[in-house]
C-alpha cells in the first residue's frame, strides 16, 4: 500500500495526504477525516524509511543498557518521559556484559540512521573504539565513565556516597571489622564504589584486609557465595557494605539459611533500592540512585551534544537513607 494509492482511494492531492499523515501541514477538519478514513479502510502504515530520506531526519534515539533490571527500567522511564517531552522516540535494547554484542548493537542503531545513542558501555570500550560511532552521531554513556569521554557521561556520586556509608558504620556505631561485596566488572560506577569503602576506612586508621574483601561476578548467585567466604573466614565480622542489589538479595539468602540476625549479629547496608526491599524486616539501609533523573539528564545531555553544546559533566547526588539494618533504631 503506498501514499498514492490512498491519494487515490480518497481523491485527493498525494501532497495534502502527506500533510495529513506526517502532520506537516494544517489542513481542514473534513480533509483531515477524508484521508484518516482511506488510511483505515486500506490498512495503511506509512514508510517511515522513505520519510526519513525525505526529511533528512529519522527523530530516532537508541538505548542499549546492560540488563532489564530495576536500576535499567527506571532509567529508561526517565529517558521516555523526556524523549516524549522534546517529540523523540526511543529505540531499546539489552545486550548484558557483553562487548561483541553491544558493538553488533550499535552497528545496527547506525543502520536505522538514529541520531543519537545512550548506552550503559561494558567493560573493553575505550575513547578510540567508540571513537567510529561518535562521528557519525552523537552519544551519551549512563553509569559508567569512559576515560577521555568523562564529559559524555551521566553518572552518580559512587564514590563520596559509598565513603559516608562505611563512615556512618565506623562513626556511629563504633564497628571496625567491616566487610565489602562488590562485583568485579571492571566498570567504574562499581570501581568507585570500591574505592569509597578503602577510603573511609583508610581515614578511620582502619587497616584494608583482604580477606574483608569479597568479589562477585554481579549475579545473586555469586553475592551469596561472597557473603558465606566472609562468615567463614572472618568470624569477628560486625558489619558488611554490599555494592549492588543482585549481590545483597543472595547476601541475604545466606543470611537466611544461617538464621542470622540484622543488625544484632551483623549489620547491613545495600545499594540500589529495589522493591522486594520493603517487606524486609528490619527495615534496609540503602543508598538510593536518582534513576529516573540520570535517564532525563542522559536525554537531555544528547540533544545538548547534537547542538554542539558539549559541558562539564557533574555526578548526580545519590541519597543514603538511613533504616535499621545498620544498626540505627527507629
């Protein structure tokens, strides 16, 4: 089916028919209704391809994250709501830790002619890599920073806010033997998050033991196991600092098993709010991230790129918000 043939049914202009369809042109109310009714008595969708080429211009915005997790999804609501706000749509998709995929992704986004692209980039990609797709159409990365590319990025104070959770541990409630579980990606939201924890207990004249020190490859699985390494090895544990959600739901699945109890037996702090979290008893102290903020800045960021407006990027403000888990009493 083709504009011409809708020209035809309705028996009007192919160009007052585009006007109707692609809303580049008022028209009258019974025009309007003339053409909308051949549209749907001949079941036409109209060639957005050929209508880019024409335009020079496809309104099109890819979104590649890592995962359709919680943190993901409302990061994407932030980025739909503001896309819709400045007449964009969004074209989505996931690839997990995975730089092949993620290149295989990109490529494709550049062969629906978008103009624009944000990612949450995997470990592996550097400024020269991304360098072949930055030429072509403008980018923002999410969460994780890009050496060199530090103005592109929307991310969140990881580190200074990961610092006052395990000072909040060693200040107010006088624990020394802290414990972190982090994922080991090789991503610098989780670096800095590492980072926060060795400096808060550096500057406490705490020593950085090793053992205190649980790696995980970021799965639930991996979180559970990290929390039983640091019950076995270090009996003496007070308190742990656990740096994502999928690796705090399997700490707590340990925790479980073991009929452990929080904070009477070790205390708890988490990051990334999650909505399981609120029929944990006691209550979690958590660091929650603006998502939705950092998906409306990200938007936004890239139209500013597009527009040759390339600024200083500043971390968002995550909030630590204070329950029992730690060890505060309500």
């Amino acid at each position: 089916m083709t504009l011409k043939e809708v020209s035809k049914h309705c028996g009007l202009s192919t160009a007052t028919v585009s006007h109707v369809i692609h809303g580049t042109k008022p028209v009258k109310k019974e025009t309007k209704e003339r053409v909308l009714r051949s549209v749907e008595e001949l079941g036409y969708i109209p060639h957005e391809s050929a209508r880019q080429l024409k335009a020079g211009s496809s309104r099109l915005i890819g979104v590649l994250t890592i995962g359709y997790n919680q943190f993901f999804t409302n990061i994407l609501r932030g980025i739909q709501e503001q896309a819709d706000a400045l007449g964009w749509k969004i074209i989505v998709g996931s690839t997990d830790e995975d730089l092949q995929a993620q290149q295989s992704f990109l490529d494709s986004l550049m062969q629906k002619r978008v103009e624009g692209i944000i990612m949450a980039p995997t470990k592996g990609w550097t400024k020269e890599k991304l360098g072949r797709y930055m030429k072509h159409t403008a980018m923002v990365f999410i969460d994780r920073k890009i050496s060199g590319l530090e103005d592109y990025v929307v991310a969140t104070n990881n580190l200074q806010v990961s610092q006052t959770v395990v000072e909040h541990l060693i200040h107010q409630h006088a624990y020394r033997e802290i414990g972190l579980i982090y994922a080991d990606t090789k991503v610098s939201s989780m670096e800095e998050r590492k980072q926060g924890y060795i400096k808060a207990m550096n500057h406490a004249g705490l020593s950085v033991k090793g053992y205190l020190m649980a790696q995980a490859d970021g799965s639930i699985q991996s979180g559970q196991q990290a929390m039983k390494q640091l019950l076995e090895e270090h009996p003496k544990l007070e308190a742990v600092y656990i740096a994502n959600n999928k690796l705090l739901l399997g700490a707590y699945r340990e925790l479980k098993i073991r009929q452990m109890k929080i904070p009477d037996e070790l205390a708890i702090i988490g990051f990334d709010v999650e909505p399981w979290m609120e029929f944990l008893h006691p209550a979690i102290s958590i660091v929650e991230q603006p998502v939705e903020d950092m998906g409306k800045h990200a938007m936004q960021k890239l139209i500013d790129v597009k527009n040759n407006k390339v600024t200083l990027s500043e971390d968002l403000n995550n909030q630590f918000i204070i329950a029992e888990t730690c060890g505060c009493r309500e």
